[in-house]
C-alpha cells in the first residue's frame, strides 16, 4: 500500500508543477488559478452530494480540501482513487 501512495504522491506533485507552469504562462495566470481551485472544491462537495446514490464519498476536512484546491479536478481524481484503493 505505501508504493501506491507513494506513487499517488508523486503523480500529484508532478500534476502541481505541470499546472503551475501552465497556468503562469496564460494571459490571466491568478484568475486560471483560482477557477481550477474552485472547481476543485466544488467537485469534492459534488461527489459528497450524490454519495447517497454511488456510494462513494470524500471526507472533507483540510488536507482533502488543500488537496482539491491546489491540483484542481485532477486533485480530487487522486483522492478518489486512494479512497478507494486503501479503504
């Protein structure tokens, strides 16, 4: 279980940079950052919403959120995915 979670890890971090780079190079870099971010918070408060009909639901608390809003949609991919990998 923990070379899985390594390899999540990495996967997000890499995402991170790649995301970064990308978003600094647009024309509005702060306003790209903060729309991927929202999304990302969004979508974790979306999958809690229709957890009643798929099951699958994400504990909200810093860290998934931090997560969320730092690697976006991608972000909340990775955590579903070690959700339901370690649990």
């Amino acid at each position: 279980m923990n070379i899985i979670l390594g390899i999540g890890i990495s996967f997000l971090a890499v995402y991170c940079v790649v995301m970064l780079a990308v978003i600094f190079k647009s024309k509005y870099p702060f306003k790209n950052f903060l729309f991927c971010a929202l999304f990302g918070i969004l979508l974790i408060f979306a999958v809690n919403f229709t957890s009643k009909f798929t099951g699958v639901s994400i504990p909200v608390n810093l860290y998934t959120l931090l997560c969320g809003g730092a690697a976006g949609p991608a972000g909340v991919i990775l955590i579903l995915m070690l959700n339901i990998i370690l649990v």
